[in-house]
C-alpha cells in the first residue's frame, strides 16, 4: 500500500488536553504547552537521567545508496512494546532491554494521557526514549502503516531548560526521504514545530516527521522525548470516560 502523502500541516495550540471525538487527525498537530505540574515534569527528566538504560540503537534503516548504513541513529531506551493478543490486538508488555523493574512513572504517563484524550489502545505500539546530541538529526520516517486510520502518536519534551538558539525544531515532510539527505529534508519540509520543555505533542503518525538534533551551540546539552504510540485507538464514551478516571 503507498504512503499517504501530506502537504500541508496545521499547528493546534491548546491550553488543555481535550476528548478525542473522531480519527484519523488529519494533518493537525495538536501542541499543549506546560502540559504537567513542575514537580512531576522534574520527576520524569531526573528519572531519565538516573534509572533508564540507554541504548544507541533507535535508528531508521537506510535506503538505496546508504550502503547498509541507517540514515539516522540515536540514543534510546525502551520501555513497553505491544504484543499480539489475537483478534487483531496488540497489549502493553515490558520491553526486555529494560533493566530497571517495572517502569511505574512511563507507565502512569501512559495511563493520564489516555485518560486526558479518553481512548484505550486496541494496538498498542511502542513506549520510549530518544536523546540527542548536536549532529544527531533524526531524518524523515513515520510511526505506522498508511491503512491506520485510528493510530495516535505522542511526543513529550522532558527537558527543564532550553535556549531557543538550540534549535531542535520537529519537522514534517510531504513525502518520505529515503537517504536522509539534508538538502532534500529541506525542499519537501511543509512545517515545524519548535521545541520548549513540558511541550506536549498529539498527531498522526503517518505523517513523514523527523527530529533535529541541537545546534552546536548547545555543546553536550541533549534533547531529550518521550515517544508514545499505537496503531490502532478506541474511542471512549463519556460513560466509560468516567469510569477510566
């Protein structure tokens, strides 16, 4: 099946999360800034510093003319990935690179991001990490298959400082790029969205989207995401809202 292709994107400024009432997202990208209380955003950045295993292994395969070689590659950690059930769901399980117990802070974020957007996962995808350090660009890839109509991807900026000069910005692209070639990122870019600590970011994941790495400015200051995702949602009423709660 073809890539659904994008060419133009809309950034949604919110002060608050909200329910989901219909899916697929279209080409908005719903950005909630200050998104958790100080203290919890602090919580969750020194527990990536101190009780998470890193692992450079997030990368995106290359294609023709790469030589084997990925396009992009980051540092990571991983934390829960779906596992097929049967009828054509997929349920949350511990990654088994994780090293550190039961990852019970991920998890409740997990656990208030749906409760805030009211939807259960019917195909729970992938809950982790990246970091990146000046001259690890992320290049141009997607989070699900075109026919995903009901998937949700979240990234939340954990970082408790950040100067604008850094950079950092997420790109969208119209198309998927297969080299990661900086000049052609740039000619089929249809927008951005910058990066501020306690950002929260909601879209569809098939729209093509890759992270720039922090100007050299930023020297060893790392840019640091939460990535959550799955490729199939159900929408909840406001009965089960409730009881979600």
């Amino acid at each position: 099946m073809p890539n659904i292709n994008f060419d133009s994107i809309e950034q949604v400024d919110l002060d608050s999360p909200f329910y989901i009432t219909e899916a697929p997202l279209g080409n908005k990208i719903y950005v909630i800034d200050n998104y958790l209380d100080s203290s919890l955003h602090h919580a969750i950045d020194q527990y990536l510093n101190h009780s998470t295993s890193w692992l450079k292994g997030n990368e995106v395969s290359g294609g023709k003319g790469r030589g084997g070689l990925p396009n992009h590659q980051l540092w990571g950690a991983s934390y829960f990935r779906g596992r097929d059930i049967g009828d054509g769901r997929k349920e949350k399980v511990i990654c088994e690179s994780h090293r550190h117990g039961i990852p019970h802070l991920m998890n409740w974020f997990d656990r208030k991001i749906r409760t805030d957007f009211g939807f259960e996962w019917v195909r729970f995808q992938y809950m982790g990490t990246n970091s990146q350090t000046h001259g690890l660009d992320g290049s141009s890839h997607s989070d699900c298959s075109p026919h995903d109509n009901y998937n949700l991807s979240f990234l939340y900026y954990t970082n408790t400082f950040w100067n604008d000069n850094w950079g950092g910005d997420l790109r969208f692209y119209d198309r998927h790029v297969p080299t990661g070639a900086r000049e052609l990122m740039n000619k089929y870019e249809i927008g951005r969205v910058a990066f501020k600590p306690n950002r929260l970011l909601m879209f569809d994941g098939r729209i093509e989207h890759g992270a720039e790495s922090p100007s050299k400015e930023a020297r060893y200051i790392d840019r640091k995401s939460i990535v959550l995702r799955g490729d199939e949602i159900r929408l909840l009423d406001e009965k089960q809202r409730y009881a979600n709660c």
